[in-house]
C-alpha cells in the first residue's frame, strides 16, 4: 500500500481573513513651507494620469521652471489655510475616516486613510493592511465625480501597490458616487442648513474642480456626471438654473478646460444685478486648499472688486453625521457578498 504523504505547511495557523475598507484622497503637503510644497508638487506633477504630456517635453518644464517658481506661492496659500492640528485636508479626512470607522467597529470592518500623494501613504497603507490579515480590500476614492486624473489615478496607485504583494487579496473599487441618494440628501441638508443660519443669497453657485476639455473629450464622463450631482441637488432643493448656477474652478495652462469658468461668472454677476452669492463645492469630500484659500479667500476678494457684496461659502460636508452615513450607505452596498458583512448589509 502507498503511503499517503501529508502536504507541507507552515505549522502556523492562519488568522481568519479580515476586511477593509481604504479611503483614498489627494494629500497635501506636510507643511506649509516651499521645501515640502516641492516634495508634494514633485509626486502629484509627476503622475501621468495628471500631467498627460509626453515625458520627454514636460520633465524640463516640471523641473526647470515650474518647481523653482510654484512651491514658495503655494506654500503661501497653504499657510494661510494651515490649523494648529495641520493641513485641514488631512484633518478633516482623518475626522471623516474616524467617523466610518465609528460606524463599522461592531461589523470587524477595518477603515483606514490613504493619500494618493504625500502621506500617510497608499502604498504603506494597503502593505500594513495586507500584514494585519486583511483579504478582501474595497478601495473608495473620494472622488464623488469620476475622472481619470483623480479617481484613475488613485486606482492606479492602489494596483500598483498590491503588484509588490504575493497573496492578493480580493479586490472592490467604487468608481463614483455622483448620484448616491445619500450623497445629494447630505449635500442639501448642508445647504438648507446654512440657509437657516444666513439666510439665502440671491444665487447658490456649484463650483465643481475643472478639468481641461480635452479629457472630456477622450472619454472621461466627469462633465455629466458633475452636471448629474447640480440636476439632483436643484431638485432636491427646489431650485432651478437661474438660482443655482454651476461653474468650474482652479483651471491652469492656456488650454480650454470645461465652462463656464466660476472666476468669469464671479466676474460678470454683480454688472447683471447679482451681489450677494453663496458657494458650494459638490465635488470636493472635505475642506481644502481649493475651498479654503482659492474660493473662500481669493475668490470672495475677485467677487467683491467685480462689485459684489458677499461671497459666502457654504463648507464642505468633512466629518458631519450624514456624509459618514452616506458613505457608510455607499459602503455598505459594495460589500455584499463578502459572508462576515453580509449582516451588516442586509
């Protein structure tokens, strides 16, 4: 008779798998100073998913003009947004993952927090999750519109770290969530609540992040799905396109990006009669330097020299109760199937 021959193990016995939930959002700078505004330009400027020219022509540029001049102007910006706690994009992101985290703790649901630039970093994040037993990561962007430059990239970056990982674990992303019930119901309590502390303005306006036009026309669906996100909200709030305006911000370079721009209409508003505005950002998760400093900042100052009499702008959902329930809804839905969340998504 033939001996049966047992397979070789470790002799360890391995833990039970675990899962994970990893929010993922742009980074920031460590500090508001131009050496680490350089470290972070650097690796965000460097992503070919943000900066589509060929490397041969942009690396001159990258390097021989535009990190000599940006880093000391934006690390003036930063500096007049930075807390005592650090850069409010990381405070507010570590608030907002502590809220989920709340939320999940009874489920063994993990939730971590990952920068796509700077730190904590992705790569680190999804090697720590991997070492403590985690086998099926769901990846969240917090992105609420999908493009490639931000969304992508951020994909991008999460194959990239699991590529240096033998054992894979089983993999979820959420592309968007632009039309999340639970999203436009917080973004109108936001508002209706600011309504209820300040008053109504005579226009709200939708300032979404800009994307240069080319990138919609090479597939990216980010111009519908922000046109998506102002339809649901109007409605939402009964308002219609005379009343609540979209416009698109933070735009760079001499080529076309999406209109209207938010700087021209707070240009030509206060020549048509209309002086006192409010600002909401849809398309950012939590307070930042696009927020803070360009619109809340800088461009209340452009609105008020055009003749307005207040730019008022209304914060970003961050850490508060219905943006965690809303993504905890969102969560929620992207891990049915995996058996010990299954309770908790039911």
């Amino acid at each position: 008779m033939t001996d049966i021959i047992a397979p070789q193990t470790t002799g360890a016995q391995r833990p039970a798998a675990k899962t994970a939930v990893l929010l993922v959002n742009l980074g920031t700078p460590e500090t508001p100073t131009s050496t680490a505004v350089r470290r972070y330009l650097a690796e965000f400027l460097s992503d070919p998913r943000v900066i589509e020219t060929p490397r041969w022509l942009w690396w001159p540029i990258l390097h021989g003009a535009i990190l000599r001049v940006r880093p000391a102007r934006s690390a003036r910006a930063y500096a007049s947004i930075w807390t005592p706690q650090g850069s409010p994009l990381f405070v507010l992101s570590r608030a907002l993952a502590a809220g989920l985290r709340t939320e999940f703790a009874a489920s063994g649901v993990r939730v971590e927090l990952a920068m796509r630039y700077g730190q904590p970093a992705l790569r680190e994040a999804i090697t720590h999750l991997h070492g403590e037993g985690v086998r099926r990561l769901l990846v969240l962007p917090l992105y609420p519109q999908y493009s490639a430059a931000s969304t992508g990239s951020a994909i991008d970056a999460a194959m990239q770290a699991l590529r240096a990982l033998r054992w894979l674990p089983e993999l979820r992303t959420i592309n968007d969530y632009h039309d999340h019930a639970g999203y436009i119901d917080a973004l109108a309590a936001s508002v209706r609540a600011h309504w209820q502390r300040a008053g109504r303005a005579q226009k709200l306006l939708l300032s979404f992040h800009g994307l240069p036009q080319r990138c919609i026309e090479q597939g990216d669906p980010y111009l519908d799905q922000c046109c998506t996100t102002a339809a649901l909200l109007r409605a939402k709030l009964g308002l219609d396109e005379k009343e609540c305006a979209l416009g698109f911000q933070s735009r760079v370079g001499r080529e076309a990006w999406i209109r209207p721009y938010t700087e021209e209409l707070l240009d030509q508003w206060p020549r048509q009669g209309v002086r006192r505005i409010q600002v909401l950002c849809p398309g950012f998760a939590v307070d930042c330097l696009e927020t803070l400093e360009e619109i809340a900042l800088r461009d209340r100052e452009r609105f008020l020299a055009a003749g307005g009499e207040s730019l008022d702008y209304i914060p970003a959902l961050n850490a508060e109760a219905t943006h965690v329930a809303a993504l905890a809804a969102l969560i929620r839905r992207h891990l049915q199937g995996w058996t010990e969340t299954d309770d908790v998504c039911a």
